[in-house]
C-alpha cells in the first residue's frame, strides 16, 4: 500500500553546543536578549518532515510518495530519493528560490533551538492531490500554511483518510482552521507541546479531541507516547536506545511507524509501540536519515 507524505523536504544544518542553553539564557533578560552559542560541530543533512517520515516508512518496507516542493538548490536532494527508490512523482521545483533550510542547534540536554527558512515550501499548494493518485493513506505533515489547508481538503474529496500531523506549523492556524482539519482528518498525530497547544486553540481536551477522529497520538519523547481513542487512554512504554546521540528527525521516524502499521490495519498502540521502536533507532544515530533498523517490523 502506497502512502502519500506531504509536508516539507529540506536541508538541515546541524549543530551541537556543549553547554545548556538554560545557563545562557537568563529569564530577566529576555526583553534584550541576546546570546551567542560556540558550537564546535556542523554537519549538513537531507531532512525535512516529509523526506524524514518517506526514510523511515521506506525502510520499513512501505511504499511512501512523498509530496513537496524543492528549489533551484534541490537536485543533490531529488537524487537522493531516487537512490532509496522513493517515488519523486509528486515532488516539484521551484527555479527561482532556495530549498527550505532548517539551522538547528541541540544542547546537552537535547534542547533544540531551530531556525527555519521555508523557501520552496512556501509554493507546495501546487501540488494537487488527485482522486486517482494511487495511494491508501496519507499524511499532512508541517508544511506550506496554504498546501496544508488545500491538500486536507483534497484527502477528503479523493477519499483517501490521512493523519494530521501539524507539527511546528500548528501557530499557523487559529481555532476555526484547527477545528476543520480535525473534522477532516482520520488520526492526530502530535508531541506534548504540540498536543497543549491544539488543545487550547480547539478548545477541547485530548479526551475530547480523540473522539473527534478514530485516535490521536502524544509524543512524549523519552517517555514513551498516549494512544487516546474515544476518550480513554494507553500509556505505550517507550523503547530504551543503545545510546543517545541526537534527537532530530525522531518524531519523523516514529511517523513513519505509524503509517506503516495503518497500512497494515493494526490497532494504533500496536502502531505506537512500532514507533517508539522507530524512534530509538534514530536517536542513537547522528542526522534525521542516517540510521538503519536492527529489527524487522512484523
């Protein structure tokens, strides 16, 4: 079964600061902020949630498509799907901009600090999804605000049921716009964060909110993750890593997980437990597409 990924390819610039960013930053100070960070190492990755979750599902054994926008910069990055035997057909360009970039900054205590440029991301509402396109499950992952808003709409015309998944783009949205992707969506996907947030802008509790659609999900990282259905929910253990090395592109993994399992029609604490495996594979390596699966998911 095909799954169809919308959300964001980019080009992650990667750094570590040995320190912790909470001994920098002095909260009676944030009115003039201004703080420097020494980070003795950079590295260049292929990232973005779509490219991360179609790695993770690809390796699975899945058969992702993922649907974004490249720019003028993209073609490193096209080859690069075609090397894993990922599906480009629904992945466009952009001549007269840049790849979406993230600089992301990760302290000791695997705090984050990102900052993104969306570039090409910015033109993804022109990709259209067709009723024919020739996939069973889909997933709006963090994207162009106007691709996001148009290709839920599109799920639902073309039948396809998707997870949403909004990720860094939910402050996008207001109440109304969030309330209308979860009556269009099938699953949520979110993090704690994330999960606080959408619940203050609905106006719905995460008991409330699992009732909207047939589960939502909450990432807690090291914790392990919530499948909440109809109001009740599971506490899913997490999955300890041999080591702990950089926690970009986790929830991407554990995404991919997740469609895999839909695909296969598991229960989602089944799904869930797939992606805590998924998401200790890839903190334990370096880069959001650079580790392999020491287990086979069935």
């Amino acid at each position: 079964m095909a799954a169809l990924i919308c959300g964001s390819l980019a080009f992650d610039s990667i750094m570590t600061f040995e320190g912790r960013f909470a001994e920098q930053i002095l909260p009676e100070q944030l009115h003039i902020l201004n703080v420097s960070f020494l980070v003795p190492t950079l590295r260049r990755d292929f990232g973005g949630c779509a490219g991360n979750i179609a790695y993770s599902l690809k390796l699975l054994g899945g058969e992702p498509k993922p649907m974004a926008m490249l720019g003028a910069d993209g073609g490193d990055y096209l080859a690069r799907l075609r090397q894993l035997d990922i599906d480009t057909g629904f992945v466009g360009t952009v001549n007269d901009t840049y790849t979406a970039q993230a600089m992301i900054m990760t302290d000791r205590d695997n705090n984050q600090i990102t900052a993104f440029h969306p570039g090409a991301m910015m033109q993804a509402h022109r990709n259209r999804i067709e009723p024919d396109a020739g996939v069973q499950i889909g997933i709006i992952a963090p994207d162009g605000r106007d691709a996001m808003l148009q290709h839920a709409a599109e799920f639902v015309a073309a039948g396809i049921p998707f997870v949403f998944d909004p990720g860094q783009g939910l402050p996008m949205f207001n109440g109304d716009e969030l309330r209308r992707f979860i009556a269009q969506a099938s699953w949520i996907a979110v993090n704690d964060y994330e999960g606080r947030m959408l619940c203050d802008r609905t106006g719905w509790t995460l008991a409330e909110l699992s009732q909207q659609v047939r589960g939502l999900i909450v990432t807690l990282g090291a914790e392990g993750c919530e499948v909440w259905e109809q109001g009740s929910s599971t506490r899913v253990a997490p999955v300890k890593p041999t080591q702990v090395v950089d926690p970009t592109g986790c929830g991407d993994a554990w995404r991919g997980g997740l469609l895999y399992g839909l695909e296969k029609g598991w229960s989602l604490v089944r799904c869930a437990e797939l992606g805590n495996r998924l998401g200790a594979q890839k903190i334990a390596q370096r880069g959001p597409q650079n580790y392999v699966l020491d287990f086979t998911p069935d």
